[in-house]
C-alpha cells in the first residue's frame, strides 16, 4: 500500500499538483497522502472489492455465482455424481460456488437438480487441470448455505 501512496504521490507531484505556501511540511504531506488516499480508493474501488474475496492458500472464497467454467466443471461429473447418489438429475445447472486453492483448487459448488431440488458437489481440480468429483450431499435447497464439507 505505500509503494502505492508514494507512486500516487510522485505523479500527482509530477503532474502539477501544487499546495499552498501557507501549509507547512506536515501539512502538506497530510494533505497529499489523504488526497492520495481519497483518489486511490474512489478510482480502485471495484479493485479492492474483488481483492476482498480472493482468500489466502487454505481458505474458503465467498459464495460467487456460478459461469461457464464451473458448468463445465459440474458437467464433466455429473453421471459420477449420479451414481453416488443412485438416481439421474434432470438437469445439473451450477448456481453458485466457492472455492479453496490447495493443491489444486477444491470447488464447492450448490447444483440445482430440478422440481426446486439442489445438491451440493465437492469437486477437485488438480494442478494439471483434471477434474474430479470427491464428494456429493444430497437433499439441498435453495437456501442451504454452501459450506465447506469432506
């Protein structure tokens, strides 16, 4: 965050923005870093929200919505996760997931499964991109919260 300040500070310095004679040192400096940091976080706003749900090594993401990747992640399991649970779904559409980087990436992912019924599949992709189903709970709604599971 400093190296940000300092470059913030350097270019507004670089590009003319001038302060009054009348402040001192400080207070120039005061005025400058809370410009700064008034303009970083006004310009980098939708930055920080999407650094805010990125997760260190080991930690569980917030609940983001599901896109094509996921889909295709939750399709190339799917007769697995049938068979896991002993019935066919009509139809797999991932609505929601979360992810853990380990290594890998683990997915939790909600999959809504038809006539308002959901399941909630663990899935492994590995460091060589395959993908794996490692477990399935079954007997999900809507409103279930995708946690964490074995």
């Amino acid at each position: 965050m400093f190296r940000w300040v300092a470059a913030a500070v350097l270019v507004l310095g670089l590009v003319g923005f001038q302060i009054t004679d009348a402040m001192n040192e400080q207070e120039e400096l005061e005025f400058l870093i809370d410009r700064v940091l008034k303009e970083l976080t006004e310009d980098k706003k939708s930055e920080v929200d999407i650094a805010a749900t990125k997760r260190i090594s080991g930690g569980l993401s917030g609940p983001l919505k599901a896109n094509d990747e996921i889909q295709g992640y939750v399709d190339q399991v799917k007769y697995m996760a049938e068979a896991a649970v002993g019935r066919s779904f009509e139809k797999f559409e991932a609505k929601l997931y979360r992810y853990q980087i380990v290594a890998g990436i683990n997915y939790f992912v909600k999959v809504d499964t038809g006539d308002g019924k959901f399941v909630h599949v663990r899935l492994y992709k590995s460091l060589q991109g395959e993908v794996e189903l490692n477990s399935i709970q079954d007997g999900k709604t809507e409103t279930d919260k995708l946690e964490y599971f074995k």
